[in-house]
C-alpha cells in the first residue's frame, strides 16, 4: 500500500468540485485515510512549493495557492502515487488526457483544480507537510 497526497486548490473549491473528485478517487478504488479544509498562507503554500522556487511562476503559484481554502487529503491505494497523477491529467490542461480532472475542469496551466505529489520522497514530505499521525485515521 502506497500513500500520496492530494490537495483540491482554491479553484476546485470554487467551482464546487470537492464531491466530483472525491467521487473520482472513490470509484477508482482509492481510499482517503485524512482530510481536512485549509486556507494557506502566503509563506505556507511557499513552504509547500518550495522546490519551485527558482521557476518564473512561483510567486504567482503561491499567491494563488494562498487565494483561498483548499481541501488536502492523503490517499492510499496500491500504486497511488501513479494512479493519482493518472487521474489528474497532465500539469497543463490542454494536453490532458480525456476524462482526466484537469481536463474536464482547469481552466489555466496555474488554475489546474488538483495537485498530486510525483515521487514517495515528495509524498512523505507532503503528507508530512499537512498531517500528523493522529490525523490519519486509514
Ligand atoms: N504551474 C504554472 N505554470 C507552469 C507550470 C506549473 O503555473 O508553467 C503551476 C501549476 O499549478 C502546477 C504547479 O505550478 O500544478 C506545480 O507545477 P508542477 O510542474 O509540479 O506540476 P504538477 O506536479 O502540479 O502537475
Ligand atoms: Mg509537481
């Protein structure tokens, strides 16, 4: 069993999308062991990115990711990390798969409505990040 974090960003939120992507994970055999909604600060979501903070879209990342509430979740499943990613669609929605996330709901490269870690190292920090042990009920 794998564990990954997801995290529905501010425009998810907006666009009522918080039942849509849970309903996504559920019937494709994901469990969400913690959940919770929070609204990050600035210096929170840079904490959070702080491996893209060279790139030339950070400061605008991390003033959107600040925006408003989000939802952060840890998910577990066999093979999680991949299978979330999977479902989220490529970073940029245009060139999404069909009937991924981003591509039915993104409206931006930035406005991309999820985010999902990559690797079991970001996983960890992330998780990690947000939860500790006695938030995860899984
Ligand atoms: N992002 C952006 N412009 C870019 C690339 C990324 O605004 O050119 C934002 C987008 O919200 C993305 C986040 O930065 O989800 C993190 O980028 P990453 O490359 O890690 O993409 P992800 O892992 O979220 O697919
Ligand atoms: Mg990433």
């Amino acid at each position: 069993m794998e564990r990954t974090l997801s995290i529905i960003k501010p425009d998810g939120v907006k666009q009522g999308l918080i039942g849509e992507v849970v309903r996504r994970f559920e019937k494709n055999g994901i469990r969400i062991i913690a959940m919770k909604m929070i609204r990050m600060t600035k210096n929170q979501a840079k904490g959070f990115y702080a491996v893209h903070e060279k790139r030339p879209f950070f400061d605008s990342l991390t003033d959107f990711m600040s925006s408003g509430p989000v939802v952060v979740m840890v998910l577990e499943a066999d093979d999680v990390i991949a299978k979330n990613r999977t479902l989220m669609g490529a970073t940029n929605f245009e060139e999404a798969a069909e009937g991924t996330i981003r591509r039915d709901f993104a409206t931006d490269i930035e406005k991309n409505v999820v985010h999902g870690s990559d690797s079991p190292e970001t996983a960890a920090f992330e998780i990690g990040y947000f939860f500790n042990a006695f938030e995860i009920a899984g």
